[in-house]
C-alpha cells in the first residue's frame, strides 16, 4: 500500500485539534500527524501519494456501536450477505467500524442472526465489524419498546454460554435489565469474557442500578429511552446515569429520541467521553424501495424522519445516520470537537477498541473528510480509500 499523505486540512484527531495539518499513512496505520509548518520541512517517502483536502475536516473514522440495519440490510435476515450489505453501505456515512446488533428473536432465528454476524467478521468489504450487540434478551418486558414480549428472556447463564460460544467470543456490548434475577452472576460472567454491559430496557430504581454498577455494569442503551424515568423521590434509571460520572451512555441524535434541550443538559452533566454517538437504525433506513420491514414487522417513515409500526403505530425505532446526528449536534449548538469525538473515540474507548478510534501514530487509518456543510466527501478504512467524493 504505502504511504499516503492527506494534506491541508483541518485535522480532529479525537483528543487534539490542528488547524491546518496533514496525515501520514503508511500501509494501514497512522504514520504521524503534523502541522503544515512541519509537513513542509519533511522529506516525504519516494511514491507518497500526497492528496490536498483544501481545507476539509479530517476526523477519526465513525464507529457506530449500535445498529441493526440499513439500505434494506438487517441483523434479523440472519445472512452474511445482509451484514456484509450494511458494512458496505455504512461507508456512504463516513463509518468505518460498526456493531451489528441484534434483536430479541425465536431462538432459531436469534442464533441465525449470531452466526451471520459471526461469518462476517473478515470478509468486509467496508465498515469493519468490531464485534456483536446483543440487545438483549435478558431485558424488562415492561420496557420492551419495539422488542417482541415473547422473545424476552429471563437470565440463564447456560444460554448466555452458548451466545458466547456460537459467536467464537466475538460479543462485544449486550443490553440488559440490570434489575433481573440472577444478573449479578450473569455480569461476572461476561466481565470475565470481556463483554461492556449496558443498562437499557429496564425498570431498575436507582439503588437497582447502583448495585448493578458494581458488578460492572457501567454502560446504557439509548439514554432516556426505555429506562425507568427521573422521579423526586426515585432517580431511577435516568437520574443514576446522570448522577454518576462514571457510567456512559449511548444518545440518538435526531432531535425525537432525545429533546435538543436534554442534550445540551447531558453534555453538561456527563464527563466528554462518556457519551457515544449511535444510530440504532433499523433495515429500511435509507432503503430506496421495496416493502419497509424492521424485525420483521412492517413499518412506515414518518415526517419527523422515525420509523412507525403500520399495525399499532409504535414507534419502531430510528433512520439515523452518524453523520446526519453529528449534523444535528452542530445545529443544537454542541462543540463540533465534542461531537466527533462522540461518534469516533468516545465508543472506542468504552468499547476498550485500542487500534482505532483516534488518529495517533500506530492506529489504524480509520478516516472520514467532511466538507463544511458535514458531506462525506472521503472514507478510509485502514489505510484503503473506499469512498471518494473529493
């Protein structure tokens, strides 16, 4: 591969800020980032590809943790052709690491979902798959949301066993309700197995996710969202959350999920890296045609850009992409620094994914440009130029 050097641009590197810089790619690694004053006095290696951004904003790759399916690719067609469908389509969105997440099934089609996820892993052709969400089904049936009741579980650590076993290990976030019997053996079990737990579709009380915390779980899912709400005399979920610093958080960004006004509080309350960027975009996202399907329930878009179910007109779930919610933040007023730190290495760091995530010498080059007005104008996934629109 050799080197490249993306050069005159305004570079995020997930900690720092240059405002006028390059970056060096050797092969598949970050090979050094400079100021411009530097990258003048530097001898480039013989056959560098050198490319001008003009000015665009260079950032470390997204990684979106939490997303079941998009262009009418889904986690639920348990198939490698759909995830490796979503890994493809993700580069449309300056993705360049994702988490396939899957939803509570019947037990056949939650391990045909597993096992697609599984195959996967190595034969992407874009967005890199960096291990499974379990979204449940160890979850509260009474904050179930758009989740089927019957595939709802209760915590058997022989199954969770076999999740971890028909995954080949590669589970790496699951969803749970942190209030359920016998989650406490559950957590020492996938701590051991180094899998992040996260808080989400629960009705724990604050004391519940307190001692929750302290078997590890130290993560939520879709904050505000399905969790026991902030009461005066019982914080709840949300307000444990909020109260501790210590426990992250993922956040759609559409403006629906989540009032603009709640974000702004959030990011008021939460340390800056403990707050991740997702989607939690379902199959039909950005499908062009076709029957919109998501768990296999017909769905309908609704102006405010959400997905409906046509049957109970339950909201289903979100059409976000990274890209349109970092466009939203910047629109609400939040730092652009914090916003692409949240969709790049925020998730990295709570997802202990040490080889992307940030552009630091020795990282892989996962890169996305942005031209002013937030297009995808180039994707890079180690080192390989997938998508340029320069």
């Amino acid at each position: 591969m050799g080197y490249t050097c993306l050069k005159n641009a305004r570079i995020f590197t997930g900690y720092t800020y240059l405002d006028n810089g390059a970056v060096i790619i050797k092969d598949d690694q970050i090979f050094d980032v400079v100021g411009t004053e530097r990258l003048n006095k530097i001898v480039l290696e013989e056959g560098t590809k050198v490319i001008d951004l003009n000015g665009a904003m260079l950032t470390a790759g997204f990684i979106d943790t939490h997303i079941h399916g998009l262009h009418g690719f889904g986690t639920e067609d348990g198939t490698v052709e759909s995830i490796l469908g979503m890994s493809e389509a993700l580069i449309e969105y300056g993705v360049t690491s994702f988490c396939p997440t899957v939803y509570p099934q019947p037990d056949e089609d939650f391990l045909s979902s597993l096992h697609a996820c599984r195959d996967a892993i190595g034969k992407e052709k874009g967005a890199k798959i960096r291990g499974i969400h379990l979204e449940g089904p160890f979850i509260s049936k009474e904050k179930r949301g758009a989740q089927k009741e019957e595939c709802i579980k209760d915590v058997d650590l022989e199954l969770m066993k076999t999740f971890v076993e028909e995954t080949g290990g590669n589970i790496s976030i699951m969803t749970v309700a942190p209030e359920l019997k016998n989650m406490r053996q559950l957590a020492l079990y996938c701590t051991k197995h180094g899998i992040v737990l996260s808080a989400g579709h629960t009705s724990a009380t604050y004391e519940q996710m307190v001692e929750g915390m302290q078997t590890g779980i130290l993560h939520s899912t879709h904050f505000f969202n399905a969790m026991r709400k902030l009461h005066h005399r019982d914080p709840g979920c949300v307000g444990a959350i909020m109260i501790h610093p210590e426990i992250s958080c993922e956040l759609i960004a559409d403006g629906i999920h989540v009032h603009p006004s709640l974000v702004k509080l959030l990011l008021k309350e939460k340390p800056m890296d403990k707050v991740v960027l997702i989607t939690d975009a379902l199959k039909p996202t950005k499908q062009k045609c076709g029957c919109l399907l998501a768990n296999k329930r017909e769905v309908y878009l609704t102006d405010e850009d959400i997905f409906r179910h046509k049957d109970d007109d339950v909201i289903a779930g979100s059409s976000s992409t990274m890209i349109g919610g970092i466009k939203n933040l910047s629109k609400w007023g939040i730092n652009l620094e914090q916003s692409l730190r949240m969709a790049s290495s925020n998730p990295a760091t709570v997802l202990r994914m040490d080889k992307t995530g940030a552009l630091i010498p020795g990282m892989l080059a996962d890169i996305t440009v942005l031209d002013d007005d937030f297009n995808v104008k180039m994707t890079i996934v180690a080192g390989d130029i997938l998508l340029d629109r320069l």
